[in-house]
C-alpha cells in the first residue's frame, strides 16, 4: 500500500514539475520585447509593424493613437544556445525602416533592466530604452 502511494506521489510531482517547465524559460532568459508609439506620430497616420525571427512569424500589426492602440509587445525564451534575433519592419507615413529589435549579441546589456527591450517609435526615428540618443533614423 505504502509502495503504490510513493508512486501515485511521484507521479504528480513529475506533473507539477512538467507543468511549470512548460511555463518559464529552462535553463535560459526570458525577453520582453515592447514597440511603444510616441505621441509625436500624432493621430493620422497609422504605424504599421511586422515582426519576424528566425523560427517565427509574429505577423503584421497595426497601430494608430487614434484608436488609443500604443503598445505591442511578446515575450519568449532565448534560444538555448544563446542566439535569438528578433527583427521588425516598420512602416507609418510613407517611410519605412527594418532593424533587429532583438540580437542576443548585444541585447544582454542593452535590455538588462527586467529583460526588457523597450523601442520608443517618433517622429525623428527609434529610441532604445527611453535613451534620448536616436538608435535608428526613418
């Protein structure tokens, strides 16, 4: 009775473990990435975004201050051996402007406060991280 029990016990802890390694990253870093559009855009043109890596589509997305649309963002775990890039095509008033958002090479540093990325999209071109330097021009 005492064997079955241990092994009904384990078997569930098996479970539980499973359950949260499908849930967090194993053995390496969660990233956020986050486009945020600044009002400097203003309210007429929309900010059109297609993001991509090198395993996965994140599709095209639209956003447009009018309709109080200002943020994108997802999350996913470093590639295991440690080289995931995340690049994005941006497109709003007639110019457009493709870059990686995300470089495992360098985004170590450049996103270490809470594994965040966070691209501010103006008028003049993308900030990093609330950094007043202009990272990319349109």
């Amino acid at each position: 009775m005492a064997s079955k029990m241990n092994i009904v016990i384990t078997q569930l802890a098996i479970l539980v473990v499973s359950a949260n390694l499908l849930e967090a990253c194993f053995l390496t870093t969660e990233y956020r990435v986050l486009i945020d559009l600044d009002l400097s855009l203003g309210f007429v043109y929309p900010l059109t975004i297609h993001c991509w890596s090198g395993n996965e589509d994140l599709g095209t997305h639209m956003m447009y201050l009018a309709d109080g649309i200002t943020k994108y963002d997802w999350r996913f775990c470093e590639n295991f051996i440690g080289k995931s890039v995340y690049t994005c095509e941006f497109w709003w008033n007639g110019k457009d402007k493709t870059f990686q958002v995300f470089n495992s090479d360098t985004s170590d540093h450049d996103c270490a406060a809470e594994s965040t990325c966070t691209w501010h999209v103006k008028k003049h071109g993308f900030y990093l991280n609330g950094n007043d330097r202009r990272s990319y021009k349109w």
